[in-house]
C-alpha cells in the first residue's frame, strides 16, 4: 500500500468519530436520558481503558520474554515499565493536578440587602451555571484529548501493517478503528448533559479526537516504536480512568444508577463488538 494510499484512508479512518459528535446538538430535557447517554459512553471508555492497558502490558510483556529466554538484557523491562508507570500517573493525577490549578478562582459576593439583593442572586445563579456549562465543555475536551492519545497508537497500527505490505489487514484495521472511532463522539458528547455545544466545539472535539489517527498512520508509516506506542497507551489508560471517574461522581447524584448501570454495560459491549472487527481481520 502506498503512502498516500496509507495517508488518505488514515484520514477516513480517524474522522469517523464526527459521526457520533452531532448526538451532542440534540436537545435533552430528560435527565434520564442525560444520565443514561453519559453512562452509555462511560462503557465505551471503559472497553477503551481495558483495550489500551491491555496493549501496553502486553509489550512490557515482550521485554520480559526476551529476557526470560535470553535475547535481552533486563533494561528494557524496567525502561518500559517506567515509561508505563510515568504515563499512566501522568494520565491520571496529572491531570487533575493541571485541572486544579487552571481553575478559575470565584470572585466573593458582597453582602446586599433589599432587591440589589435580588438582582446579585440571580446574576451569582447565572455565573454559577455558565461555571458549569465551562466545566461541561471542558471535560469534554479532556475525554477528545484522551481518546486522541489512544487513537494515535491505533494509527501506529495501521501505519506499520500498511508499511509491511499487509494490504488486506491494514484495510481491516482502517475499517474496524473507523466503526470504533464513530462510536468514541458518543463518548465525547454523552457526559455534556444539558450543555448544547457549538458546532466549533464539535469541530475541535473532533479533530482533537480523531486527528491522532492520521497523524498515527503518518508516524506508523515511517517507523515503529514500542517505547513511542507504551507512552500512547499509558497516557490514555490513565487519562480514561480519570474521565470515568468523573463522569461516575457527576451522574450518581441524579439517580437512575440501575438503569444507568445497564447503559454503561451496552456501551462496553458497543465497543467490544466493532473491535471484533478489528480481531477478526488480525486474526
């Protein structure tokens, strides 16, 4: 497969995930049903951070069996184990320490009496929400930016296989990571709740999101790295973790946790059936 052949269905492969990112436009007043989208796309993510940890042990793995039989030394094991430890914390408490000191701090309200009173309430009211909408929004960048790191080593993939000449299951991996990427804007818009983004929003989220798997394939094409795709893989574990954490302490207080149990359930299974795909073109 030639390099822009590689390049172009890289492309096709990464923005996919537009297809499921103008779920996000449509008006929800239920909170059922805003429960229920954020907990379908916290089953995605979870299928994501199995996938993604799962990749990253499985070649610290390698290292330890080339070491076990003798065919390298015991530093790579412990450099690859490092790099692991070092991303997936930096993917974790990283980001809620960079989350915590970029917070905006709240101005204080002064002390008023009479309908100024009134009139400061409901501007704090306003304020309050916009503070929400922000964080709202925000998150969700943070779910594209995590699910763009992921999305980088499955480019490495379709980059390396396509390099090699393994036309038919670079193809494979095209079309399996195109239906799995569709289904990640589900998982970038479902826990917006009432928040309604802007079509820029969208455009960003999605390019932040799916971009990486171009810039994979790219990458992937040109040369293959296991420390490289390590550090993809533990970033985005543990910026996933995070994320579902997140959205697991913000929807609990709505209620419908069985329900909302039962659609966290469906979306792993979502993400597990188009990664078959994946599988079964590997295989």
């Amino acid at each position: 497969m030639s390099f822009l052949e590689t390049t172009i269905l890289g492309a096709i492969a990464g923005f996919t995930i537009y297809l499921g990112l103008p779920v996000g436009r449509m008006p929800t007043t239920s909170v059922r049903l805003r429960v229920g989208l954020a907990m379908f796309s916290a089953g995605i993510l979870a299928f994501i951070f199995m996938d993604v940890t799962t990749h990253a042990q499985a070649i610290v793995d390698t290292a330890l069996t080339n070491f076990k039989h003798h065919k390298a030394g015991f530093a790579p094991v412990v450099g690859l184990f490092a790099m692991l430890a070092v991303g997936f914390t930096l993917g974790t408490a990283g980001i809620s320490h960079a989350e915590r000191n970029l917070r905006r701090r709240r101005t204080a309200v002064l002390p008023v009496t009479g309908g100024a009173a009134t009139a400061v309430l409901a501007s704090d009211e306003t304020r309050l929400q916009q503070e929400r909408n922000r964080a709202a929004l925000k998150t969700g960048l943070i779910i594209a930016a995590a699910i763009g790191v992921h999305n980088f080593a499955e480019g490495l993939a379709i980059g390396v296989s396509a390099k090699a000449g393994a036309i038919g299951l670079a193809t494979v991996l095209i079309i399996g990571f195109g239906l799995h990427n569709a289904t990640e804007g589900f998982g970038i818009v479902g826990p917006l709740g009432g928040v309604r983004p802007s079509w820029r929003w969208l455009g960003l989220a999605g390019l932040i999101g799916g971009g990486p798997t171009f810039v994979g394939t790219l990458v992937g094409y040109q040369l293959h790295s296991d420390a490289l795709e390590l550090c993809a893989y533990a970033l985005a574990g543990g910026a996933i973790l995070y994320v579902i954490g997140e959205i697991w302490g913000g929807m609990r207080r709505f209620g419908y946790r069985t329900s909302g149990l039962y659609l966290l359930a469906a979306g792993f299974l979502v993400g597990v059936a188009t990664d078959l795909i994946v599988t079964y073109g590997g295989a």
